[in-house]
C-alpha cells in the first residue's frame, strides 16, 4: 500500500499491520529501536505494541494504516487528512486501501452507488461526506480518528481534539517566528524524499515557503533543486491575465531566487486533456484540470511526492480581519487601534479606521456575517428543487465558513468543515494511478496546533496582514513575494486557464451524467453551480 495501488483484506483474529504512508518514518523507527532496513508494517507493529490507541498521538507526518489484535482491525488516519483511508466491511474481515479504487477491486465489496452521498459531494457539504464515499458499500476514516471494527460492529475514536488548544498570551512574536519556521522546516523534512520531491510554485507566500524550505533541506543532503511547477500558463501564452495582477512575474522571481525553474502550464495540453472522455464518479476538482499534465511529467521523471502550501490559509498565513475588534473586545483599545493600521501604499482616513474597526467589532461579536449563495439564490433554487435537505446542508456549510467571534474559532470552524481532507483526498485520487503522492506541510499536526495558541495580533497588526507568515518568509524570499498582498477575487493568467478548461469540460460531464442515468435535476443543480462560479464571459487583451 505504500503508493495507494494495492487494498488489503485484514482478518478478524490475526496479528498484524499494513502501511498506507508513514511520515517521519525513522524518527519514529529510532525511538522504537527498530531495524533501520525495517518494514513500514513492522515500525507501525512496533509503534501500536507500545502505545496501543495513543499511537496516533506519538506520530508526526501524514499517516494512514491499519492493524489487528485477537478481536479488532483499527484503523487510524492524520490530523489533518492527508492520507486518506478507505474500507470496506467483508465476512470474516476488512479490506483496506488508501484509494476507492483498490478497495471496489476485491470481488465481495459492492460497487452500488451511494447517489445521496454523490449529491452531498458535488453540493460540497464535506463534513457529510467525511466518512462516506460515492459507493454504499465502502467507508472512510475521518481525519483525526481511529476506527475500531469487530466481528459484531464498529465503533469510531477522536483522538485530535484542536478545540482544547488554549491561547498562549505570553508568547513574544519574535519567539514565536523561530518557533514557527522550525516547526515548518521539521514538517517538510517530514515529507521530503531525496531527488524524488517535486514542489508548487505560485507567487503567494504558502507554496513559496513550502518549496523555498524543501530546496533548502534537498540541498543540504546533497540533493538537486526539486522540479517546480505552477498553475500559470506559459509566458509565451498570449491572452491570459490582467498585466497588474499577473502572477507570472512573482513566480519567476522565486524561482530566480530560489534556483529553481518554473514548470509553466501549457494551454494546449490542459485543454487536450480536459477534452478526454469523463465519467462523473471520476470527475477531479477545477485545479486538477490544470495540475493533471503537470502531474504526468512529474511521474514520468520519477517523482513519487509533491509538497504543496495548501492549509496555509486555515493555520499560520490566516488572514484574519476579525483581530481589530477581538481585541477592542478584550479590553486592549490600542491594540485594537494599532490593529486598524492601513497596509503600506494605502491611505485610510481617522474615519476609514473607525469603521474599520467598527465593522471588525460587529464581525467578531457574530453579526453580519455574509454567506455565498443566499436562500432562492439561482444555485440554491436549483439544489432545493433537487433535495430540500441537501439545500439546507449547503448553506450552513457556506455560514460556517466566516462563523466564530475570534481568529481561533474561525480557524477551529474551518478545519473542522472537511474540505481539507475533501480537496486532499481528489488530489491523491488523481496522482495514486500514476504513483504520486501529494503532502501538505502546513496541514501538519504540530504547526497546525501551534497556530491555535497564537494571540490574534500575530496575524493582523500594523498595517500587516498574516503578520506572522510574512515575518517567517521573510528570512526564505524575495521583498516582492513577502510584502505582496493577497488578492482576493483577482483574475491571474492561472485562473482564466482554469476556466477555459472547466467550461471545455462541461458539456462532457452532462453527457457523462446522462449516459449513466444520473438525475436530471441533480446535474442541473451541480453544473448550473459550475456554470455560476466558472462561466464569465471575459474579454482578453
């Protein structure tokens, strides 16, 4: 299983242990004194023998496995998703794998579609989906728990418990940066293999921590710079991006910094294989389009894992604008005044920062939090007329997005709706047939909990959102990237090319549903829910 191609069928009685991914494997190997040419499985065997149920609790990485005793197969997946794991119950045992596909390959699991967890899926209620998949007949472990399953039934464990994280108000910011970056640096070596690692390289501040970190530790063991690929379309592409937010230039310039040669999209072959017949059950997310060609270099050159950003946003580069009024809230005034600061090259008024501030104040006491798609909204009439229940799931999964009255509840509430794990398990859907592996440092346990104690003006004061991650990238990359801000709702080069490629694709996902016999009302409210986010005719210079 160590590459998510092969499903194992476990007994009931027997002693043993499969290996879905083991991250920070011979640390752990070390401290259990075992082999350094060991198994994963016997490293696991080992791990489980000593610690029993709080084994996850001793790891650190990404891990996914399974082990038995007299009575019980357990199964325990990561913090924060990404491994997924998959089962299915058999008479006389489990079948494992860390992808559907393996697991529907054992000729006693079912493969009857589960259309109420398909609709769920494509309406992105994730925290519904997160032990379901789109066929009745197999399950999957939510991130963060164990699953117990016996002879006579089954029983599921949280052993992550973020929520009982308190804030640490005595933390000096300066202590906290070089707590953070070791933390980050610890979580990419976690996830490094030698001259086997391929990095995303975009012009935000995420991925270029990620791969500034892996090119660093690569070559301090003596390996290359890793392959560095990017979402936006080849410079020699005409037509793609507003030339003022244009991330082209971002990504060469960390890459001229970093010693690492951009991998740019190239737009024929997205749209060549965007163009390839689709099934609906196999339908990726919008990014995959793009990153599908990427992906098959990548293997073919060798590379096993890819080391992304994705989970910057929910932990340490969380950009919080609640931080104003959390603090006047908290009785600190002129933190609260400090935290209403304008950014560098911007001009805000006395009275601009009163409502700054103002607006803050109402957002973090939980009032006028907007959602997405309100009720008789286009997409949510159509949902509702497909099912009444899975409208009403969709919009609280939108509320819950900008729910809580500090940056640590937002942050609890975001990973704890599963569209992490949700984007992490399309992901290595997509790379397990072609032998890729896609990790995600700053989902890491450690970071992750660490984030959740920092006091909320780490992250917004002075003019400076996601204070404290562009005080980390700082010391990794260029001026330009670090003080760039994030741009919310832009139109780059990468985004216009996701869109051609999504609007290429529908018209094959509806004769897709249609050939299957999926439900006319619901491709009617998924795509018309595409169509809404993705089709906006532009005009391109």
């Amino acid at each position: 299983m160590q590459q998510g191609l092969v499903a194992e069928r476990l007994p009931f009685g027997t002693r043993g242990a499969v290996v879905a991914r083991l991250g920070a494997r011979d640390k752990l190997a070390r401290e259990l004194r075992c082999p350094a040419d060991g198994t994963d499985a016997a490293v696991v065997r080992a791990a489980w023998d000593r610690w029993g149920e709080q084994t996850p609790n001793q790891m650190r990485g990404p891990f996914g496995f399974a082990v038995t005793d007299a009575r019980s197969v357990w199964l325990v997946r990561d913090p924060l998703g990404e491994v997924p794991l998959y089962f299915s119950r058999v008479p006389g045992g489990v079948v494992v794998g860390s992808d559907v596909a393996s697991v529907l390959a054992d000729p006693e699991v079912s493969d009857e579609v589960d259309m109420d967890a398909v609709a769920l899926r494509l309406a992105r209620c994730f925290r519904e989906c997160a032990r379901r998949t789109d066929f009745r007949a197999v399950s999957k472990v939510a991130p963060g728990t164990m699953v117990r399953i016996e002879a006579d039934g089954t029983r599921e464990f949280r052993y992550w418990r973020p929520e009982t994280i308190g804030t640490n108000s005595r933390l000096r910011f300066e202590d906290a940066v070089d707590q953070a970056q070791e933390l980050l640096r610890t979580a990419v070596q976690d996830r490094l293999h030698v001259d086997r690692t391929a990095v995303h390289l975009s012009g935000g501040l995420d991925s270029g921590v990620v791969a500034a970190l892996a090119a660093e530790q690569l070559r301090d063991c003596g390996g290359v710079a890793p392959p560095a690929t990017t979402w936006s379309p080849a410079p020699s592409d005409a037509g793609y991006g507003d030339p003022d937010r244009d991330e082209r230039h971002l990504v060469a310039t960390l890459g001229t910094a970093l010693g690492l040669e951009p991998i740019y999209a190239e737009t024929p072959r997205v749209l060549a294989a965007v163009s390839r017949p689709a099934y609906l059950l196999d339908d990726p997310p919008a990014a995959w389009l793009v990153e599908q060609t990427h992906a098959e270099v990548l293997s073919a050159a060798g590379v096993s894992t890819v080391l992304t950003g994705w989970g910057g946003d929910e932990a340490l580069s969380m950009h919080s604008r609640l931080v104003p009024g959390e603090l006047l809230r908290g009785a600190k005034p002129g933190l609260a005044w400090r935290a209403t600061q304008a950014p560098p090259g911007v001009t805000r008024t006395l009275r601009g920062r009163a409502r700054y501030l103002a607006s803050a104040t109402c957002r973090s006491a939980g009032v006028g939090v907007a959602t997405v798609d309100g009720v008789g909204s286009a997409a949510d009439v159509a949902w509702r007329r497909y099912s009444p229940e899975i409208a009403d799931a969709r919009l609280d999964q939108q509320r819950q997005w900008n729910a809580g009255t500090s940056t640590r509840e937002l942050m609890l509430n975001r990973l704890q709706l599963g569209h992490l794990a949700a984007r992490n398990e399309a992901w290595a859907h997509g790379g397990h047939p072609i032998g890729l592996a896609y990790l995600h440092p700053l989902q890491d346990r450690a970071v992750v909990e660490f984030a959740l104690t920092l006091p909320p003006q780490f992250f917004t004061y002075a003019g400076t959102h996601r204070r404290i991650f562009r005080a980390i990238a700082a010391g990794l990359l260029p001026a330009a990237v670090v003080a760039a801000p994030k741009v919310v709702g832009s139109d780059p080069a990468r985004t216009q090319l996701t869109r051609q490629a999504v609007v290429t694709r529908l018209p094959l996902l509806r004769q897709a549903g249609e050939h299957v016999g999926w439900p006319p009302a619901l491709l009617d409210a998924w795509l018309g829910s595409l169509e809404r986010v993705w089709y906006t005719p532009r005009t391109t210079s």
